[in-house]
C-alpha cells in the first residue's frame, strides 16, 4: 500500500490508519452531500430515498448500520493499540441491544482488514468523480483559506524569524495540505495581480478610447473647416472688386485663406502662415458671429464667417488635444524617485529617437529649418529650437497618431484583457473544482499555464486583425473584445489554430496532414 505521499508502507500498523483516515474522509465527503448516494447502497436505509440513484458498487456489507458499527469497531481497536492478529481476528457480527440474533450481513467471512480495504474502494466509488486525494485538499484548502495568510508578502522581507517559522511549520504538514497551502498563497496572488491588472487595463483603454476620439474629431473638424472656408471663399472671389478697396486695412495676404481669416476674424497673418494657420502662437482667435467691412460708400457683410471662426477654433483644439495626446508618447514617460529619474524608452518603439532627431536639427541650416516647418518656425531664435519644431511636427501628425493607437488596439490591449479573461476562467474553474471536491495536485500548476496561455491568446489575436474582423487601428477596440473570449477559452483558441493550420497546411490531394 502507498500512502498519500507516495511512499510504499511497510507497517502493516500505518497501513491501517491510512485505511481508516481514507474512509474517514470519503465518509465526511459523501455525509455533505444533499443527494443520499450512500444511503441507496443499503438494505436499510435505500427505502428512505425518494430520489432515483444509481448504483455505482456493491457495499461491503447488507445494512448501512452493521457498515458504520463494524468500522467503528475497528478504528476503535487501532486506537487502543490491538495487534493485527487482535485486529484481524474481530467479530464480523455485531450484538444487537435486544438480545436477539444479528441477521446475516454477507461479511461474515471477511476479515476485518479485507472489510476495510472493501470498505475504502466502495467508497471512493460512490464519491467518484472526486476522489480522496481531491477531497482531502480541498478540505485543507477551504481551512487555509478561512484561516487567511500565514504571513503577508512584505513582512517575510523584513522578518526572518516569521519566515523561517513559517517553513517550519510547512514542514510538519503532509502533501496534501502543503499542496493546499501553495495553492492558497498562488490564489491570493493572482487576485491581487487581477485587481492591478484590470485598473492598467481601464487606463490603457481609456488612454486609447481618447486617441481614437481625437483622431475622428480631427477628421470632422478639417472636414468642416474646409467646407466653411470654401463657401468665404467663394463669396469673396464674386466681390473681389469690392474688397480691393480694402487692400490696406487686410495688408500683404499669402492665401485665399489668409484673406477669410483676416475678412472674418479680424487678424492680418504673418507672412509665413500657412493656410490653416492655426500654429501661431500669437494667434487668438475673436469669437465673432460676422465681420462687416465698411467705407465711406460700402457697408459689405460677409455671410459664413460666424461658421468659420467656428470651425476653426474647434480645429484649433482638436489638433491640440491630439499633440497633448501623442506627446503622452513621443516625449517617453518617466519614473522620478528620489535619487534619480528613470526616462523609459518608449518612443523609440514607434520610430521616435530623439538622438536622431537631434543631429538632423543641428545638420540643418536657419533657411531650411523656418521652410520646413512653416508656420511652427515664425518664432525661431536659436538652432535648438529646431528640434522643438520637429518635435512639434511629429506630435501633430495623424500618422504618428495612428501607430501609437494601431499599437495599444492591436497588440497591447489584447493581450490586458486576454489575460482578465483568463484569470476571470482560472477563478470561475477553481471555483468548480472547489464545489466538487475536485482540487488536485497539479491544480497550482494549471492557474500558471492558463496565464500564460491567455496572454499569448491575446498577443496572437493581433496577428488575425484582419482575418477576423478587418480590422485596423481605429478600429481595433473590438479586438479587445474577442482577446477577452480567447483568454476565457483558451482550447477554443488553439482549436481554431489547428483548424486554420489544417486548411494552410493541407497536401493538394485532400488528405490530412499527418501527426508527427
């Protein structure tokens, strides 16, 4: 016979107590139970059950009371240390109270040690599909978990004594409840990981769901500007002998939209605006509904330019919000503590490197660097201020926009929520095998590989954007949801690789591949 440790017991002594304590745990099992499962196995107590069971084995024994008297018995000889021989040889009949003969059981013929060993199989056929290992540590497990940590993480950091206390302790304990304690403490980590995971989560998402907002804004408002600027435009090009009276009061105007601006918003550019003109920084803008030019003679009123300074105040801070947005990126992040601060490399993982950026700055001349960048260069001072400029470049553009968001959407969200869709499955299995008595050996095994295999789910799904939904950046927030699926279902997922592997890699005459 093994004991629980696996270990072969030579004692035939020892080899009756884990008999006994085996039955002891399969009868408290079973006694928990609402169904009668036990009870419909006997003579005596099977007219009692209403319920239909089916019968798994056949009992040791005819009646469910000469079961629990002849266990009784024995344990009870075990503990007042009888000898085998004494133990062996036990009465298989048990004197009834009134006198009168007892009925026959069908165990007379049995040995106490062979009742027992009947005893335990019957048993731990009925309580299948749990057994007594399972049973055994989730009783130990359900303890350890009322009882609460034997001591929290930080403290083992600063008290040994409490540390090597609590190894010790371990040491006294058998596999079973080693196995539950490991698997407490794995549980309490991974709830605290799963609270932390999900705020990074809502972070990042929220981070992401503001990016693609601010780039569909940006689109409307450009939309909309162009369309207000173009019906200025035409009503100015019908009156275009008019508004030469004013030549003076517009002054020297580079573009038929530098013309609406200073026409409905009362502002002469500089001579090196360009035609949305909203990066000057001089540039306040005047809320007014129209702009009425007047002489002597004319009294003009434009109709249109209540929408364009509209439009273009809106234009103004959407194109701003989405700089703000990617600066939170191309700036790179850092970590100040109090000795030093930690700059993280994050623009160099979308193609911002400030050092080259830097020595393109300084290789360029004045000239080159106020043509290239427009109206950011209408206040240039110094050569390092090219470099702000090209940094103010980048921040604006949709393209840089784009990659940053294409990443969160494709790649990193999926994988932040394919792991809360595997720790949500981890937790709602646990809970399952814990309601069955069905926790195992390798159940603090099995909480890590479902982890990881969520996440590499989730890092996956970014791969089949497109087979699956077709997505792109902007859209890829539905993916996050699909990563949430395939981190709940992680066999669903490799289900549909092997199918998908099956079409790429099937031969031409239609035969399956063959398993290697």
């Amino acid at each position: 016979m093994e004991n629980q440790a696996g270990q072969v017991i030579s004692d035939p002594r020892k080899r009756l107590q884990e008999l006994l304590s085996d039955i002891k745990v399969l009868l408290g099992y079973l006694g928990q139970l609402c169904d009668p499962v036990l009870q419909a196995h006997f003579e005596d107590t099977r007219k009692n059950v209403t319920d239909v069971v089916r019968l798994r084995s056949t009992p040791p024994c005819r009646t469910y009371h000469h079961f629990l008297s002849r266990l009784a018995i024995i344990g009870l000889a075990v503990v007042q240390g009888k000898t085998i021989e004494e133990i062996q040889n036990l009465p298989a009949s048990i004197t009834r109270t009134d006198g009168a003969s007892p009925s026959p059981e069908g165990d007379e013929t049995q040995d106490s040690i062979s009742f027992l060993y009947w005893s335990r199989d019957f048993l731990a056929s009925v309580a299948a599909p749990a057994t007594i290992e399972t049973i055994a540590i989730t009783q130990a497990y359900i303890e350890e978990r009322t009882r609460g940590p034997r001591s929290w993480p930080i403290g083992r950091w600063f008290n040994r004594d409490a540390n090597r206390q609590e190894r010790e302790e371990l040491r006294t304990l058998d596999l079973r409840q080693v196995v539950a304690v490991n698997l407490s403490t794995r549980v309490r980590y991974l709830q605290r990981w799963a609270l932390g995971m999900v705020a990074v989560t809502l972070l990042t998402s929220i981070f992401a769901l503001s990016g693609r907002l601010a780039l569909q804004q940006q689109h409307d408002a450009v939309a909309a500007f162009t369309k207000s600027n173009a019906m200025v435009q035409a009503y100015l090009h019908d009156h275009r002998d008019i508004l030469t009276t004013f030549h003076d009061q517009l002054g020297d105007l580079t573009s038929d939209t530098d013309e609406v601006r200073a026409v409905c918003m009362g502002q002469t550019p500089t001579a090196h605006g360009d035609n949305l003109g909203i990066r000057e920084a001089s540039f306040v803008p005047v809320p007014l509904p129209s702009r009425t030019l007047s002489s002597q003679t004319t009294v003009i009123v434009v109709p249109g330019c209540g929408e364009f300074g509209r439009e273009f105040r809106r234009m103004f801070s959407v194109t701003l919000h989405l700089q703000s947005w990617n600066s939170i990126v191309t700036r790179g992040p850092s970590i100040h503590i109090p000795w030093t601060t930690v700059s993280l490399k994050v623009p160099e993982l979308f193609g911002v490197v400030p050092l080259t950026i830097n020595q393109l700055a300084n290789d360029m001349t004045e000239t080159s660097c106020r043509e290239i960048g427009g109206p950011f260069a209408a206040r240039l001072k110094q050569e390092t201020d090219c470099a702000r400029i090209f940094y103010n470049m980048i921040e604006i553009s949709e393209d840089v926009a784009s990659s940053i968001l294409g990443a969160l959407t494709l790649y990193l969200l999926p994988c932040l929520y394919a792991y809360i869709g595997a720790v949500a499955a981890t937790m709602r299995m646990l809970r399952r095998k814990i309601d069955a008595y069905q926790l195992s050996f390798t159940d603090r095994g099995r909480i890590g590989q479902n982890l990881v295999l969520g996440v590499m789910c989730g890092a996956m799904i970014g791969l089949f954007a497109g087979y699956l939904l077709h997505a792109d950046a902007a859209q890829g927030l539905g993916l996050s949801a699909l990563a949430l699926l395939a981190g709940y279902n992680v066999s669903g997922v490799f289900g549909f690789i092997d199918e998908l592997s099956d079409r790429v890699f099937r031969p031409a005459n239609g035969t399956a591949p063959a398993k290697v």
